[in-house]
C-alpha cells in the first residue's frame, strides 16, 4: 500500500466512494449530490492542512484530510478525517493512513 499526497485529480477516484459514504449518513454531514469540483472543494484541504491518498494496486482505496481544528487560538489542536473504500474496508487502509 502506497500513501501519497492527494491531487486534484485524484478526486476522480476519490468521488464514488465519497458519495456512496455520505449517502450511508453514519458518518459526515455533506449533502449528497456533490459535484466532482464540488467534492474536490470540501475534502482538500487548504494549506497548513493537507490531504493524502492510501493507493492498493494503482487504485484509490482510500483518503484523509488533516489540519489544524479552528484557526488562531484553536489552531494548536489538529483534526482529521478519514474515508475508506467500503470495497477496502477491514484491510488496515485507515490504520495505515493514520499511520
């Protein structure tokens, strides 16, 4: 397994499983229905953030973006978000990521 740094053009990949995620309401609030672009808006993150790629066999399987949690007086405590494959999932693809 590969971790990379994400690209905009890894949204492509990125996006069904993005998709399938929100719409099983469990675990993020986005709406569904999102673009690409409007995907490719939400998930990477802005700089001091960033936002990496777990690659398997030359496929995206999955994606967590990181940062800082609120800017000023909130930007010493980081968060992060995680998105599996659910065709991935119990292969140590978050682990690694988080890794």
């Amino acid at each position: 397994m590969e971790i990379r740094a994400a690209t905009p053009e890894d949204i492509a990949e990125i996006a069904p499983f993005f998709r399938a995620i929100v719409a099983d309401g469990e675990s993020y609030t986005y709406p569904e229905g999102l673009t690409d672009l409007q995907i490719r808006d939400a998930w990477l993150a802005p700089q001091p953030g960033h936002t990496i790629v777990a690659v398997v066999d030359g496929a995206i399987v999955g994606t967590a973006r990181m940062g800082p949690n609120k800017p000023g007086r909130g930007d010493h405590v980081g968060t992060a978000s995680f998105m599996v494959d659910p065709g991935a999932a119990a292969r140590g693809v978050g682990r690694a990521m988080a890794q």
